[in-house]
C-alpha cells in the first residue's frame, strides 16, 4: 500500500536534484534493497530530463553508467518492480478524478537486431522476398511484445498505466499446419497467446478498486467471448470493435443478419482526415440494438449467452483518399438513444490515444534503438521508458483539458522562474499563472512556433522542451552555487 512520504530507510533515495514528478511515481515503489530504489529513482530522473538519450548519454560518465547497465541486469530487478510506484500513482490520480475512466488495451511490438536474437525473442516471421531461384524467403524478426493498459478520463488526460505484460514468442513452425488440424476456436482461452487481453482486464480492474467506473476499450483482436464473459463476472464495462459474425439470437442466424432488420437511428457527422493529411466531414448512419449473442458452437457449454447492445456506424458514399468508416461495437453498456450511442462512438475513438503512448515510447523514447542483449534488460530498460513516456503525454494533455489550472500543478517554481526569463510572453497577461500558458512556453523551447492558428502543441515539442529546460536548469544551479 502507498504511503504518504518514503520511509526512513527509503528517504536516502531522494535529494534536492531529483524532479518533484520522480519522488511521486517513486514513492510506492518497493525493491528488496534500498540501493536498488536508489539507483532507480536516480535513473528515472535522468532518463526524464535526457528524453531519447542512450544509456551514457543519459548517465554522463562511466560510473552511473556502469551502475545503470546492473541495475537494469540485476536479477532482483524486474519490470514490476519498476512499474510498481507508478502504478500506485495510477491508482492515486484514479481515485482523485470523478465518473468514468476508459481503459485503453492495445499490443504493441519492439523490433531488434542481434547477432544472437534467441537472448531476446522473436515476434513474427514476415516474407523476404525471393531468392535467385525464385523461392519464397522468410526470417523470424527478433524483439519483444508488450501488452499495455492505459487509463484516459472521458477529456483525454491519461492518468497512467493500469497494467502491463511483456512476453516473446519462442517458435512459429508448424502453427499454420495445426490450424489445419485443431478449430482454434476449441482450444482453452488460457492456453492462448490472446489470454493477455483478460489478464490485464482483470489486473487493471483490480488495481483501480472501482468497476463500475472503468469502461475497457480495445480493438478488433480483443473481440474475444471469453472477454465479454470475464467482464461481466467482474462487474465492470467492456467497448470493443468486433470482427468476427457471431451467432445470435436462437442461433439460426448473425449479428449481422440481425443488425440489418435495424431502422436507421439517426446521422452522426465528425471532420476526419484523409491519408494526405486533408480533412474532410463524414456523415456515419447509426443504428444500434440489444441482441443476444451466443459464443462459438465449441464452447456453448461452457459459456452462456451474452446480452449485448451492438453499435453500427457506417459512413454514407465513397470517400476519396481514405477507406470508408464501418464500425461495429459490442458492449455491455446501456445504450437507449442515438445520443447515447456517439458518446460510445466518442469513447471508442480514444483508443487512439494508446497508439499515441506507444509512440512516444518508439520515437521519443527511442525503445527500439536500446543496445542491451537480453529480454530481461530490455523490459526493465522499457518500463522506464513507460513511465517517461506518460508524463510526457500527460504534460501534453493536461494543457488541452485543464488550461486554466495552475502551472505548479506540473511545473515547479524554479521551472517556471526559468520558463519567464527564457520565453517572453506573446500576448498573454504577465500576471497570469495559467498551466497552458507555461506548457506553450515549454512547447516554444521545443521548436514550438505558438502562432495564432497554430494547433496546440504535441508530444515532440513537450519532449524536446522539457530536455532543454531540464540542461538550463543545470547550467542555473552551477551559476547560482558559484555566485551565491
């Protein structure tokens, strides 16, 4: 259980250089040796202030460095170690917040290159091409897979992550001939890579302490039966765009055969972007109805019927540039009116924002461009990252859904001391305190522009702001002690 300050044991592991944002996501954080929180709380405030630096840059010299490579290979070091501090915090940030949260699930795919890959893993095998003589050529890529969590309010602002899972795949020889032999559909969900999705629902759940309040968001892969199963008995919400046509009703026919007997509830119009970066408006026809869905003909005796309310969102005509837009949503929340219904469709398409979390890990972060050797390095070198990268989107976000919150709520004094003596003010009252105004003035050290139609600023200005701050706030400390 979190307390409120670090023990006495503990309190070594914070100093006067360590970033305010680091003690709070540190301060639940338990390791077997209070050297080990040491390291860690000194690592993670290094790697916050250095975004997308490597280990030595990050480090500086050879001691820290060395230093950082065993903690990150210490076999008393894991990622839910690393992870654990912030994941109280989500907790924290959770509970502070009122009504619904949306639980975003998404997988993503770290890639390496390796002279020996089997330390790490391998994630796919993908075609090559052909060789001389015409035959198809495939390679295994090496790399880890990680399954994240990540709780959204309903505004957008990411409060942290709710659960986590890395893992590799060991083989692929031999799958596409079992699926020729076995129905994929009869074998047990635990005995199944596609387990994860209930895994990190029920862990994410459990952390959070308060179902009724979370609402779990995924993808087409997380269209699972078992998953709508589990989330009931769990008695919290699921939102989940479907791919497969199940059996309904009494079993002599589909949701879709059902869901075309539907009257049309009403025109949805949103502004979407095409693939040159144009927007344009769609008109989305939405029609929704409670339909009883049955779970594949394998495993009817071992899972009832769900009722369920389907959700159809299909864009009217052709666009050009773009594929058209066919939604379709299954989930255990109430819907009774087409009001009712776009605000799912609103939910739903926050899921994005986890794609947007996992690549500021990729771009910002540079995950992918670690030089550690083994899976277990990685994934501890990886949840540091995570939690970088959600301070990073929080900072983002918090500046579109509370600007006119006070800047201490992200910024120190000293920060925002530097921040008005760096960056003049463009038009706003000198008086003024507000968090957007400061977040612009970190976006403008970031290569922001702030121009009058300008959109507001992204992740990449954030991150490149808040590692120059962090190199003046050094060079301001060495003037003030050598002065003072």
């Amino acid at each position: 259980m979190r307390t409120a300050s670090p023990t006495k044991d503990e309190a070594c592991a914070f100093d006067g250089n360590i970033d305010t944002w680091v003690e709070e996501e540190c301060s639940a954080s338990l390791f077997k040796d209070v050297r080990l929180k040491r390291r860690f709380v000194t690592l993670l405030n290094s790697i916050g202030r250095t975004i997308g630096g490597s280990i030595p840059f990050v480090c500086q010299d050879w001691a820290n460095t060395k230093a950082a490579y065993r903690f990150l290979s210490n076999d008393r070091v894991s990622e839910a170690d690393i992870l654990a501090g912030h994941l109280s915090a989500t907790r924290d940030r959770f509970s502070a917040t009122d009504g619904l949260v949306l639980v975003l699930h998404d997988t993503t795919e770290f890639s390496y290159q390796r002279e020996s890959p089997h330390a790490i893993g391998l994630t796919k095998a993908i075609n090559s091409g052909r060789d001389k003589a015409g035959r198809l050529r495939t390679h295994t890529v090496c790399g880890l897979l990680m399954h994240s969590s990540l709780a959204v309010t309903v505004s957008g602002l990411p409060l942290g992550l709710a659960a986590i899972k890395f893992w590799t795949r060991k083989k692929f020889k031999g799958t596409k001939e079992l699926k020729r032999k076995v129905n994929p559909t009869r074998i047990p969900i635990e005995e199944k890579e596609s387990y994860r999705w209930l895994e990190n629902v029920k862990q994410s759940t459990d952390l959070l302490a308060d179902p009724e309040r979370c609402i779990h968001i995924g993808d087409r892969e997380s269209d699972i039966f078992e998953l709508f199963c589990a989330v009931q008995d769990s008695g919290t919400h699921f939102l989940v765009r479907t791919c497969v046509d199940r059996l309904a009703g009494d079993g002599t026919h589909t949701v879709a055969d059902a869901m075309k007997e539907v009257r049309l509830k009403g025109v949805h119009r949103i502004e979407v972007r095409d693939d040159k970066g144009d927007i344009n408006v769609a008109e989305l026809e939405i029609r929704y109805a409670r339909i009883r869905v049955l779970p594949p003909i394998g495993k009817q005796k071992h899972y009832p019927p769900q009722e369920l309310i389907v959700i159809h969102a299909r864009e009217r005509g052709s666009p050009k540039n773009r594929k058209a837009i066919d939604w379709k949503l299954l989930t255990n929340l109430p819907v009774s009116s087409r009001k009712e219904a776009i605000e799912k469709l609103d939910w739903y398409s926050m899921r994005w924002k986890i794609e947007t979390f996992h690549k500021i890990l990729k771009s910002g972060c540079r995950a992918e461009d670690a030089k550690l050797r083994t899976a277990e390095r990685l994934t501890n070198l990886i949840a540091l990252y995570c939690i970088v990268s959600w301070r990073v989107f929080w900072l983002t976000m918090l500046a579109r859904t509370a600007p006119q919150a006070p800047a201490r709520v992200a910024l120190t004094d000293a920060e925002i001391y530097l921040l008005d003596h760096m960056i003049k003010d463009a038009g706003e009252k000198t008086g003024s305190k507000t968090l957007a105004r400061y977040l612009i003035k970190l976006a403008r050290l970031g290569g922001y522009l702030a121009r009058a139609k300008d959109p507001p600023p992204g992740n990449l200005v954030i991150w490149r702001g808040l590692s120059r701050l962090a190199d003046i706030q050094i060079g301001a400390d060495i003037t003030a002690r050598n002065c003072g």
